[in-house]
C-alpha cells in the first residue's frame, strides 16, 4: 500500500474503521480517448505489446504492456457514456 501513500499506521489516529478505496479514472481503458473501448483501444495495446517507459497502452503502470491490460480492455469494451 505504500505505493499509494499510504502508511500501516495511518488509521492509528481514531478507533473509527477506515475504508481507503482506489476510484480508476473513468474508461480507463480507453487508449485513444474516443469514449469508446473497442478494436482501435485494442490495436494500440498491441501496437505497444511488451516494455515501454510510459505508453499510454500501459493501463496497470507496470512498465509493461501485456496480458493484464489487455484484460483491462476486455473488461471495459463497449462505450464510456
């Protein structure tokens, strides 16, 4: 979690439970910015299969285009609206 910022002892402040939640921007997946995932969105993040420094195929921000953003865009096919 500390990739987050966030620290074990951040919740140690207050006896209240403590929900941290990471919101995904919206279509994340969206590679070319159309509002839509579709074959495009896929022919970019095979255009940028394997390393890459910051590629806007690199949905997870592994350095690394592979299977797991290619799922990402699976999961999101269709339109953003």
């Amino acid at each position: 979690m500390s990739a987050n910022g966030l620290l074990e002892g951040d919740s140690e402040a207050s006896d209240h439970l403590v929900f941290c939640v990471d919101f995904a921007p919206p279509c994340l997946a969206d590679i070319n910015h159309d509002d839509t995932v579709d074959v495009d969105d896929l022919m970019a993040l095979i255009a940028d299969w394997g390393p890459c420094g910051e590629c806007a195929a690199d949905l997870n921000n592994d350095s690394y285009v592979g299977a797991d953003d290619l799922l990402l865009v699976l999961a999101a096919w269709g339109s953003c609206a």
